[in-house]
C-alpha cells in the first residue's frame, strides 16, 4: 500500500479497506475464493455519482483509494481506464466543495467563538466532510500518478482551496496533500499566469460579480459607495462557494515577495526589488477586498482585513499613494472602528479592531516623510474620529479600551511631535482610566494607559513643559499610584505582579516627565510636590526609585 498523509480516522478505514481489495485477484482471469472481482475506474465513478450523503460518499471515495492503493497502473492516454479516470476527477472534484446549507456560514467561522451554539452543528457538518475531502485529495495525488494530465487549471484551484490548514473545511493532512498537489503541478514560472488567469479572472471574479457597490470588471468602486447594502448582496456570494475566500487569501499569500517594512531593511537587498503581479494586476485584487471589508458580518470583515494585510505587506508604496489604493482602503476600513460591540460581543469584535488599527497604521507608516501632510491627515483622524469617538461608545468596555489604547502609543509614535495638537484630550482621555480606582482590576488596560502616557511624554515633550501639562501628569500618575497601594490594603494580599509592572511604568513616567523640567523643577510645582509628599510618604519612591529599563 502507498504511504498517504491521511489522518488517523481515514488511515484506519483504508488499511482495512485495502486488506480487503488485496485479497482479490488483479488479473481477470484469476477468481477470488469468495467470487468477488476488483471494480474498474469507470465502476467506481459510477459509485461516486450514486453517493447520496456523506456518509456514503466517504465508503465511494475510500473504496477509490483502497483500489488505487492497492495497485497502481500506468495507463495508456487513449485507453478506457484513462478517459474514465478524467470523469472520475470531475466526480471527485464535485464532491470535494462544501455542503450548500453551510456555506453561508463558512467564511465566518474562523472568528466565531467556541461557545456559539450554530458552531457545534457546523463543526460536525465540516468534520465529516473534511474527512471525505482529505480522501478526494488522496485519491487525486494517486490519480496523479498514472501518468495522465488529469489535474487541469479548474482542479488546481479546487485543490488551493484546502491549503490551509485553519480553514473548517480541511484537515492537517488535507493541506499536507494539497500543498504537495499544487507544488508539483504549479512551477514558478506558471504561478504569476495562474493566479491571474484561472484564479482572479475565472473564478473569483464572476462570483464576486454579483456583490453591489464596486465594479468587478475595471477595479473601481461604485459610483454610489455611500449606498446601504443589504444582507442579500453578501449571501449571495456566500451562498455560491464558500470555497472563494480561501483561493483569494492564497493568491495573495503566493502573489510576489513580502515588501520590506523599511529603508534599512530595503538597503540590505542585493537585487533589485519587484512585484510584478499586484504592480500589474492590482485592479484584480481591489474589488474583492473592497468587498470583504465591507461586508456587514464582523467575522467576514475580519477575514477581509487579515488578507488586506498581507496585501499591503507586499505593495509598494509607489503603487499605494499615486493610483489612490490608500485613501480608498483608508475609507472602506474606518466604518470598522466604529461598529462597536454590545457587552456580549466585546471580545468577538477586538480581534477585528485590532486588525482594523493595523491596517490603517500600514496605511500611514507606508509614506516615509514623517512630516507629509497625507500621513498626518491620516493619523490624526484616527485619533479624532477612531480612538476619540470610539471611547464615548464604549466606555465600559475594558477591553476595547485597552485595544484603543495600545493604538494610542502607536498613533503617536508614528506622529511624533505632531501628535501634541491631540495632547490635551489625550491626557483626559488617559485620566478617565488611570485615575479610576476601580480599573486596576483590569491591570492590562491601566498598563496599556500607561504606555499610552509613556509615549505622550516622549513625543510631546516640548510642550510638556507648560505648568498645566506637567501637573495633569502628576496628578494622573500621582493618583494611580495611590490607587495601586489603596487596592493592595483592600485585598490584604501580597502585591501581585501585574502591579509590580503597573508601579515600573508609573516610575518611569516620572522619570520622563522630570526629564522635560530645564534644569530643575518649577518653583511652584517643586512647592506643591514637597508638600504632597510630605502629608503622603507612600509617593516618595514614585520620585525617587529608579528601575532597571
């Protein structure tokens, strides 16, 4: 018997399967003592199209690869056996796509959480079909072998759809074969014109096609892109082939090279960098993942922006800035900081805008001159009308608002000294979560405040200099530091490492801030500061420890 990456439920299947096709003669004129003969290809497609369900789809396909197995030919092309093993990957190939009342459901299934109550059904309606689909691909890398051009172009792109080993759909040994599929049948030479031809033009295209609100056919979006689009316009292409979000996300997985994210990692290539198929073909690629991250159900759109990342990763910034491509990503994504999530669904919707911030922040660090107007335009609307008008929405959310303010310290590091314009509604938006007692009860989201401050006092310290900045920042960290001590008596336990790290930052937000003072503390400030230290000792090592950073 061939060896097969099978898993561990088909590999049993087959061994006994195969035990039972050996003990049959191969040669007609050879009887079996129990009467029973090996069955030709053209019997076994027959089988296949009879199949019914799944379950007996799984003994067809097994039995096929328990015949292939057992004895491989080489076959001749104009043969009988050659012509039936081309419609026997043609039965093959319809089997292998995902039931149909699933397939609505597919493309989300990635970010659903464990405890949805449609996922247990949908899990064993996949797992049962990932099964026969992990046989479909055995039988195909056995067909493969006798010699016969069987896996044409419409194959192949079935075949990528189960390269990924995350996908519902497929197993780890499903992607071990189709991997390998697709690497013996697609020379580097053919993948640019694959992907393009057969992939992007022939098979992506028209099912996305009908999807409102962006022309397929040139690249550019709608003329009415502000128009509602109903829940109907994504079920359709849902519905036609769950398969197409998998082949789009590897086409732009295998389309060039990874772009390096800097100059000097630019400067470190001794060739000369290109990327012919999206530089050429991007038009292909838009429509598709204008859609994606604009699709109404959170989970699609967080499908669409993880492959919108990776399609950023490799195009260049001269592609982004002159065709548009940015500004237009940068509106399609900005509705997704705003849909916020209700208290059941905070956790569901970080993951989405994570990825949302990321995108964007891709978007404004691509234009290398710190002080462009179109990169600073852009950061600072996403301080404004991300960060800002996110936190009115969901102020009881801890962790949405530890998500805004990690992206906080990186808006501002990426604005640099221009970031000081959003200095004092920062600092208030920063106050509201450190100065509440009862937020060290998430220490993350009081941690990821204090970096948040951290890189306000390194950016902005120019203007931190002014008195009522400074005493804002004492009065933040001054506070949270006495919160941190007040919560440890409460709890009358040892102080946990979470506010061991809580306290480090505050320190070091000390030091930075004592750091912008020009030579020495304000008169007025060093008064009130002596003074509260004096009526509170437990303040004095947030002046006067220094930790090891």
């Amino acid at each position: 018997m061939l060896e097969l990456p099978l898993s561990r439920t088909n590999s049993d299947r087959l061994q006994r399967a195969v035990q039972g096709v050996s003990s049959i003669p191969a040669h007609c004129g050879e009887v079996a003592p129990s009467g029973t003969r090996r069955l030709s290809l053209t019997e076994v497609a027959n089988g296949l199209s009879r199949a019914a369900d799944e379950r007996s789809r799984h003994d067809a396909v097994l039995q096929l690869v328990a015949t292939l197995s057992s004895q491989l030919p080489r076959l001749d092309p104009g043969s009988e056996q050659a012509v039936a093993a081309s419609g026997l990957v043609r039965a093959l190939l319809d089997i292998a796509r995902p039931l149909s009342h699933v397939a609505g459901m597919s493309t989300s299934h990635r970010l659903w959480t464990e405890t949805s109550p449609v996922l247990t059904a949908l899990d064993n309606s996949y797992a049962t079909h990932a099964l026969v689909a992990e046989l479909v691909l055995a039988a195909l890398e056995l067909l493969s072998r006798l010699g016969l051009d069987v896996i044409d172009d419409q194959a192949l792109v079935l075949i990528v759809a189960y390269t990924d080993v995350h996908d519902p759909w497929t197993t780890a040994s499903s992607s071990c074969l189709a991997t390998s599929l697709v690497a013996s049948h697609i020379s580097d030479d053919k993948l640019t014109p694959f992907i393009v031809g057969p992939v992007l033009q022939a098979y992506v295209r028209p099912i996305f096609s009908q999807s409102s609100g962006t022309d397929v056919r040139t690249g550019r979006p709608g003329r009415c892109r502000h128009v509602h689009h109903s829940s109907q316009d994504g079920l359709r292409w849902k519905e036609q082939d769950p398969l197409v979000t998998s082949v789009f996300r590897w086409a732009v997985d295998n389309a060039d090279v990874r772009i390096p994210t800097g100059p000097f990692e630019r400067r470190r290539l001794k060739v000369p960098l290109k990327t012919p198929l999206i530089a050429g073909n991007w038009h292909l690629f838009l429509p598709v993942l204008l859609i994606l991250i604009e699709d109404q159900e959170v989970s699609v759109r967080g499908n669409g922006l993880e492959i919108l990342i990776k399609f950023l990763q490799k195009c260049l910034p001269e592609i982004l800035v002159p065709t548009g491509l940015g500004t237009l990503f940068e509106d399609a994504v900005f509705p997704s900081l705003l849909s916020l999530p209700s208290s059941a669904e905070a956790q569901d919707c970080v993951a989405t805008l994570c990825l949302a911030f990321d995108v964007l922040l891709h978007l404004a660090r691509a234009d290398q001159d710190p002080e462009h107007h179109r990169k600073r335009r852009l950061l600072d609307r996403l301080i404004r009308g991300g960060f800002l008008a996110g936190h009115l929405n969901t102020s009881t959310h801890a962790v949405v608002i530890e998500t805004f303010m990690h992206y906080v310290a990186a808006a501002v590091d990426c604005l640099g000294i221009f970031a000081a314009k959003h200095l004092q509604v920062l600092l208030q938006y920063i106050d509201s979560v450190m100065t509440d007692p009862f937020a060290l009860v998430r220490p993350a989201t009081v941690m990821a405040s204090g970096k948040a401050l951290n890189a306000l006092l390194t950016n902005c310290w120019p203007i931190m200099v002014q008195a009522a900045h400074t005493e804002h920042v004492l009065c933040i960290i001054t506070t949270c530091w006495m919160n941190s001590h007040d919560q440890a008596v409460t709890a009358g336990k040892p102080t946990t490492n979470d506010m061991v790290c809580i306290r480090q930052e505050l320190v070091f937000s000390s030091q930075l801030l004592q750091s912008t003072w020009p030579g020495c503390m304000p008169e007025e400030l060093d008064h009130k500061l002596s003074e509260a230290l004096s009526k509170e000792p437990r303040l004095r090592p947030l002046f006067h420890y220094t930790p090891s950073r």
